[in-house]
C-alpha cells in the first residue's frame, strides 16, 4: 500500500480554523483538499487560513480547489486564504491573475473610497508573509 502523498491537519479555535497541509496537491488529493475546506463550512468555521508551508507541489487541481473553496466561504461571509505557497502554486497563481482572491490584498493596501476606481498596475507589490502563530492569535500587524 502506498504512503498518502498529502496530509491534514485541522486546528479549530472559536470560529476560526487553520488547516496544515503538507506533501502534494494533484488530480489524485485535490479531493482529500476539499472535503477538508467543506468541512470547516459545514462546521459554521468563517474564517479559514491554509499553511502550505510544507506542500512540495500544486497543480491546477488544487487551484481549482482553493478557488471554489473561497468562492464558497466568501458566499457563507467568511473568508478563505493561503498562507505560504509553494513556487508551483505562486506561478499558477500568477499566470491567472487570481492570486488577490486567495492570498489578500498586499501589505499596506487600502480599500478606495466609494466611487474610486484604482489606476491599473502593472505589476502587484509582492505579499508580506504573517507569521502562522499571528494568525491564530488574531494579531496580524
């Protein structure tokens, strides 16, 4: 019997969950992902943070997976992000422009008045990494 290539851990405090993945995200775990992520949601978790830290790859799949998964908790009012991605999952995040969704906004990013429209960019300020344990403890300065 082969080793799984992906392991979860779910750490629950008050409303807030932080999930720990490691190994790789594929075609073949992208579901163990997203039983996970639905799981918090079913649970009444709003505010979900992924540690990829210890993932080694992710493919498209798994892209998809965090995608429905914001999409789903956003639409519950929570919010759903990445913390730490793997250079694999950074570049598809890239190619696809969709990284705000997943990631956040940048460090020091201001939401613009009312009736702003922002000035394109033509390149995004790279994010600033919070400590995991910051996260937790509510205290991401």
């Amino acid at each position: 019997m082969p080793f799984p290539q992906l392991t979860v851990h779910r750490h629950d405090r008050r409303n807030r969950v932080l999930i720990t993945l490691a190994g790789e995200i594929d075609l073949e775990s992208a579901p163990l992902v997203s039983i996970s992520l639905e799981r918090c949601r079913h649970d009444g978790i709003r505010i979900v943070d992924v540690d990829l830290t210890s993932v080694t790859f992710c493919d498209c799949s798994g892209l998809n997976v965090f995608l429905d998964a914001a999409q789903k908790t956003t639409a519950a009012g929570g919010t759903l992000r990445l913390h730490h991605p793997p250079p694999t999952l950074g570049r598809l995040l890239d190619l696809t422009g969709c990284g705000f969704l997943l990631l956040g906004p940048p460090p020091g990013h201001l939401a613009p008045p009312i009736g702003d429209v922002p000035a394109p960019t033509a390149e995004s300020p790279p994010h600033r990494p919070v400590p995991l344990d910051s996260i937790l403890s509510g205290d991401t300065r």
